[in-house]
C-alpha cells in the first residue's frame, strides 16, 4: 500500500472480469480491480452497451479502463457521472488486438508518443481520480518499456501497469521481467509488474525479478478468484457454489437472466477443470438458457462429488 494504492491487481481480462468476478476477487484479498476494456467513444456516443460494462458492486479502490485515441473525446468522457464511483482512470496502451492498433489505439499509442502523452494529460486535467496507464514491453518487436514509463510519469500517470510482452507475442511466450524492471529503474511512480503470476512462487519470483511496486494478475486468477489469498499466504475457503451464487445474483443487477446464463457459463467450466465426471455438467449447462437451471446442476453435480469422496 503506499498513499493508499493497494498492491495487488486484478488484470483486466475482457469477458472474464465483470461485475461479479471483481467481486469476488475483493473478497479473496485484490487490492484494485480494473473494468473491462471500454471504448472512450462508444461512452461519448452514449452506447447502452458500453455503460453496463461500468456496473460496479464491489468495495475498495477500483479503476475504470477506457481505450481511445483521441485525447478530446477522453477529456470529455472522464467528466461523466459513470465514471464517478471510480478511484482511477485506467488507459489501456497495450491492446494488441488489430481492430483496435488498426484504429491508433491500444498498443499502437507505444508508437506515437505525442499522441499518447496528449491523452494522458487530457484525462488528468479534466479528472481528479489517480490516472494510469497500462501498455506492454513494446510494440510489435521493439522493447520501449522504460522510454514509455518515463513519458506516462512526465505526462502525469499517478500510477502503470507494464506486461512484459510485445503486441507480436500477444499472449504467448515468456513475460521479459528485465523489461518491467527497466521500467521501474525508469520511473518514481509506482509500477505493477504483469506477466505469468499463476502461484505464490511465481508471485514472489516477478516481485524479486523487477523490483516493482504492486503486481498484477490476469490469466492466473481465471477460475480461481482465491489466487489472491493463495499469493499472500493467506487462509481461505472456496465454495463453488456460493461463488456461482454471488456472481450470478451480482449480474442479474443489471442483464436479463438468458444473458447472465451464458456468460456463467465459462467460469462454471474453469472452476470444474481437472473434476471426475466434469464432461456431463459441461455438456448440460451448456445446453441451458437459464440461471436455476444452471444452479441446480451444478449444485446435483458437487453433492453427488462430495457424496463420492466421503465414501472413499
Ligand atoms: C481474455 C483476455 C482479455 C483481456 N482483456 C484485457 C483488457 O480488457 N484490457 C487490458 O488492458 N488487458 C487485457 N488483457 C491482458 C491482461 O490484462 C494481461 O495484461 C495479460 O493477460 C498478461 O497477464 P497474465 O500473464 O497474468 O495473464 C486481456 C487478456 C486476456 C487473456
């Protein structure tokens, strides 16, 4: 914690890190949660689709994360009244996806630094929320990581995220923590080091490797929201069910049941990874198109679980 920004992040992961994953991440000990990707220009526009992605139900500090390009469109959006409940604006500069480097944002603002200083200034002048940036090691193949650090921090980023990935690499490969370090040695603004965190070893092993500030967790926590207490040695306890339960009844807060069944789907299917007779739950409640149904199969599926190894 320093001036009080929690160390401990969960990564924004687009179709993964909604309302009710956040969450539940908080209540296993994540310190900041990030919104998933949102378009700057689909809020100005007033998209309905775009504001429900800002629906927040968690406690502590959390960040909001836009994409865009244009410095006067996020000078105006920071304004709105949906940004309010958030601590943080977060400018995602580390997108890899073409449809968004083809339009000059996300990873492609690693290659434009005027652009990209032009965006944070106007979103720090026009908000009195932290602001931040998260971009990657560099775009394409380059390693800009510490040259891009220091240009966010001169520009007046309060705090960054660094995925020692190229845009090239996208999700594969190694994360160059050497990268994320010379990205620390760069700046005095607090870094999160993001990149392959899945355990306490791993945990321990980027904060020793970059000398960071906090630590960022994407894929790792898929499936399992607990990885938070797992990294800081803490005691918990996990009941699928009750997880399951809070999430859907987070998201029916604001979609229509047929919508919250399809997307409980894919945590359903990871937090049942690697279980004895998974393949059958899998195979029914993806036939499902309603939350009680999932609900109660799952719930047959875990009784019958525990039955099973209370016999052995
Ligand atoms: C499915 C998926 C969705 C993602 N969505 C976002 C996003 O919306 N915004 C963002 O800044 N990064 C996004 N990322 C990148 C992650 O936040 C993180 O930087 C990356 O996965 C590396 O961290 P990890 O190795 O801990 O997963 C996404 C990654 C994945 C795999």
């Amino acid at each position: 914690m320093k001036n009080n920004l929690p160390d401990l992040m969960l990564s924004p992961l687009a179709g993964y890190t909604d309302a009710g994953f956040r969450k539940l991440a908080k209540m296993y000990g994540c310190g900041i949660t990030v919104t998933e990707m949102v378009s700057a220009k689909a809020l100005l526009y007033k998209n309905p689709n775009t504001k429900v992605l800002l629906f927040n139900d968690e406690s502590g500090f959390k960040a909001a994360q836009l994409f865009g390009s244009e410095a006067s469109v996020f000078a105006e959006v920071v304004k709105f009244d949906c940004l309010a409940p958030f601590d943080a604006i977060d400018i995602n500069m580390g997108c890899p996806q073409r449809k968004i480097i083809s339009n000059g944002e996300g990873c492609a603002l690693m290659e434009d630094l005027s652009r990209a200083a032009k965006i944070i200034r106007s979103v720090k002048n026009n908000t009195d929320k932290l602001v931040s940036v998260k971009f990657r090691k560099g775009y394409i193949n380059k390693n800009s990581a510490a040259e891009f650090a220091k240009m966010c921090a001169d520009n007046g980023a309060d705090y960054i995220t660094v995925h020692g990935r190229t845009s090239s690499q996208q999700f594969s490969g190694k994360a160059d923590y050497a990268a994320i370090a010379s990205a620390v040695k760069a700046v005095n603004i607090p870094v999160f080091a993001n990149g392959d965190v899945i355990d306490r070893n791993s945990y321990l092993k980027i904060k020793d490797e970059t000398g960071c500030f906090g630590v960022a967790v994407g894929r790792g926590a898929i499936g399992k929201p607990y990885i938070f207490c797992e990294l800081l040695n803490k005691d918990y306890n996990f009941d699928i069910l009750e997880a399951v339960k809070l999430h859907i009844n987070t998201l029916l807060k604001i979609y229509a049941d047929h919508i919250v069944a399809n997307d409980i789907k894919k945590h359903i299917v990871n937090y049942v990874k690697g279980m004895r007779n998974n393949k059958e739950l899998i195979n029914f409640i993806m036939q499902k198109k309603d939350t009680l149904s999932i609900l109660n199969e799952l719930k047959n599926f875990l009784n019958k679980k525990s039955n099973t190894s209370q016999d052995i």
